[in-house]
C-alpha cells in the first residue's frame, strides 16, 4: 500500500533539484515539523511580553538608551 504521507514518496507534478532532491517532499515535511525559528521567537515575544528574551536580541540597549535619553533632551 503506498503512504501518500510519506515524504518520499514520489508524485507525478513534484519538483526535484540538480541534485535529485525532492524539493515538494520537503515542503511537505517541513509543514508538519513543528515551529520555525521565527515562529518561536514570535511566539516567546508575545507569550513573554519579551520579558527574558535579551538573549535573543541583538539590540544595543546602551544605544537604544542614549537615543532616548537626546530625544528627551530636545
């Protein structure tokens, strides 16, 4: 019995690199695989209200201070 779910398994119009890779059956798989890396982070800012996240940010806080510190001088 053939496994339509099956990643590997070939279907007549899928699509496949020089390589010989399947790229539709990736797709496939790569929707059943949980969250992206961006789909976590968005999800730990708005489950977090950010709170705990600095270690995912690349923001330069003394920067971002300083800013705000001559926009309220002016």
């Amino acid at each position: 019995m053939t496994n339509h779910n099956d990643p590997r398994h070939k279907l007549e119009n899928d699509t496949f690199a020089s390589s010989g890779t399947n790229i539709d059956a990736v797709k496939r798989q790569n929707e059943r695989s949980g969250l992206s890396y961006n789909e976590v982070k968005e999800l730990l800012a708005k489950t977090t209200g950010g709170h705990g996240t600095q270690i995912y940010s690349d923001t330069n806080v003394e920067e971002v201070r300083e800013e705000s510190q001559q926009s309220q001088s002016e």
